[in-house]
C-alpha cells in the first residue's frame, strides 16, 4: 500500500485453491444437485488429481468453528434453484476484484446472495478453504502443483511475502513489522468467496489488523454505483506514489498529490487514522533526534554552533535517504528536513545548547 508489493511467489498455488473452493460451491449449486449427492466418491470427483480429490474428501468431514462444514454442503444443495443462481451469480460478480480497477468495471454485488442460515453455511464453507486449509495445508504447493506433503500454508506465504515486498516493515504504517497477521483486505465475513485469493491477502502488522484501524472494516462504499472508485487497494491501485505526509502547526496531515486522489486520501486516512499515529510518531523521533544531539554536543562530538547543527543534521538526512533508518523514513525526514530550516535551526540549537534535550515521546496504542 505505502511500500510497493507485488503478488506473492505463493500467487499460483492460492490460485489454484480458489478455483478448487469455486469448483466445489459451483458443483453444490448445480440446479439438479440433492443432498443425496454429496458421496465422497462424488467430492472426490471434482478434481482430477487423486490427491486433490483425497484432500477435498477430508476437508468436507472437518468442522469449522464448530460447525460441520458436510452440514454447509448439504444446505447449499438444499438450497432452491432461484437461489442457487443467486449463489453462483455472486460467486462470478465478486470474483475478479481485478476488473473492479478498470476504467469502467462491472457491477460489485455489495448485498450477500441469501438470507441466514443459509448464508452462514455459505460463509462457513468458504471461509475454511482459508482457515482449515491455509492453517494446515492446501492441497497445492506455492507454484500450484498438487501436493500431499509441502501444502500451502500461512506461515509460508508471510514469509515468502516478507522476503519479496517489505521484510522489516509493515506495508500499510511503514512502522515495525511486529506480530504479522494476514488481513483480507476485503473483508472475508463479507466476501468469503476471496478467504484465498491472492491479491485479497495482506500481511500487515497487528496494530494495523487491530479494530481501531483497518481490522474487518469495509475498503468500499457500499452506496455507489462503483465502490471502488475512491479506494486504494494494496496491489490495484497503491497508495505509495499518491500521498504525502506533510508536517504544519506541530502534527502530521496525510496530503494527496494530486486532487484526483483526495477522496481516497482522505478514505485511507480514516480507515487507518495515519494522519494521528504518524503525528504521534513524529513527536518520537523529534525527541530522539534531540536527545541523540544533545549528547553529541555535550560530549563535543558536534560543535554547538548553527554550521555544527546543520552539517550533523544533513548527515542524519544522508543517513535516511541510504536507508540505514527502516521504519518511517519519511517521517524522519520530516523531523530533519523542518529543523534545517533557518528559523527552527536556531530553535533548535538553543533548546539543545541551554538545556536538556526533549523527554523522548512515544506513541500512543
């Protein structure tokens, strides 16, 4: 999102276990399925790898959340004719999150496709394919080879996601990438159907996954004709080439650079309250960088003149841009960049010539 990411090396292997959770549903949906149908021979069947099918057999025997996910099944080919083309009608519609970046996308179903019960069963089936089968193992190796024993499992895909995009920062903050947890970015309790759908799964840091910020919350706007339209999205349409962190009257403000991206600006800062935590981030790294300064003058590493000041600070600033300071370079910046300026480069030297340094300021939760 504010780091560039590309789908994961594991991209091919998800793939082909959201084509297999659709195989399946599609199958259920079928106008003259019964209940009767659902054999282990039958769900076996569905792939034409063994191996697959085997995994397939074990997986409908498996409860989820304590309910048995046979039981989903058979609901769903219970289900009438009218609303299993409900069913596969939504499966389609939300299924290419892709085309919903195009100039002109289809219609989003932004309503689930039934009423409970029945479409918990639906949730409940679906959303195993992530829980059950990425906690334990698909049945597909990363590059979507069924396999019995090297299955695609969370854990695999964060790491293979850490080393290809962003392996000591959250993408979303830019802060520490501390206690990752894989967001749906479109939330799975509202569209199962993408539990494992590559460009849907996010690793991102637990206070960005936390409900103060991103959690489970909706990345579209359910009353437009599209909703997508005024929405990042961490692999359509990022955010890292279209804001700005802009620092005035002592807080952070989260800018767009071009108009054209304000409201989406504007929906990203309120899902992830960027503008708040960065501001308290800002306030961290000030009093680091005046408390490292301090030190260095008191012990005559630099001189406590304004030629001393600007020339350690431009050295900071050298020190960012080579990267050797991962987390939030651009705030960093932000606190050099401002200090050079004339006025608060004397501000500076008087506040750290004629007394201690600022308390250090951490952030808030």
């Amino acid at each position: 999102m504010l780091i560039p990411v590309r789908p994961s090396s594991c991209a091919t292997g998800l793939i082909a276990s959201k084509e297999l959770q659709a195989t399946l549903v599609i199958w259920l949906c079928a106008h003259d399925r019964i209940v009767a149908d659902l054999t282990d021979n039958n769900v076996h069947a569905l792939h034409a790898d063994p191996i697959v099918g085997d995994w397939l057999v074990r997986f409908v025997h498996r409860t989820q959340d304590g309910t048995s996910i046979k039981s989903s099944c058979e609901i769903l080919a219970n289900l009438s004719v009218e609303n299993k083309d409900l069913v596969i009608g939504w499966l389609r519609d939300s299924g290419n999150v892709t085309s919903q970046f195009d100039a002109a996308p289809p219609v989003w179903p932004v309503n689930a496709p039934l009423e409970s019960p029945a479409w918990n069963s639906l949730r409940t089936l679906l959303i195993a394919f992530y829980e059950i089968g990425l906690g334990e193992g698909l049945p597909f190796n990363p590059a979507g080879q069924p396999t019995r024993t090297e299955g695609l499992k969370r854990d695999r895909f964060v790491a293979a996601f850490k080393s290809e995009s962003a392996e000591w920062v959250c993408v979303l903050c830019q802060g520490p990438a501390d206690g990752l947890q894989v967001d749906h970015w479109i939330a799975k309790a509202y569209f199962p159907n993408l539990s494992v759908a590559p460009d849907n799964l996010l690793p991102i840091c637990s206070d960005c996954n936390s409900s103060a910020y991103k959690g489970h919350k909706l990345v579209l706007s359910p009353g437009q004709a599209q909703p997508f339209l005024e929405w990042f999205h961490p692999y359509h349409r990022p955010a890292h080439d279209k804001l700005r962190p802009n620092y005035r009257d002592g807080k952070v403000r989260v800018e767009p650079l071009s108009a054209e991206y304000a409201p989406h600006v504007r929906n990203l800062d309120g899902l992830l309250k960027l503008s708040a935590r960065w501001s308290n981030y800002h306030r961290m790294y000030y009093g680091d960088y005046q408390r490292e300064l301090a030190d260095k003058i008191r012990r005559g590493r630099v001189a406590g003149t304004l030629d001393g000041l600007r020339e350690e600070l431009r050295e900071y600033l050298t020190q960012i841009n080579i990267g050797t300071r991962k987390y939030h370079p651009f705030l960093q910046k932000l606190v050099v960049e401002s200090a050079l300026e004339p006025e608060r480069l004397e501000a500076w030297l008087v506040e750290l010539t004629g007394g201690e340094a600022a308390e250090r300021t951490r952030p808030s939760a």
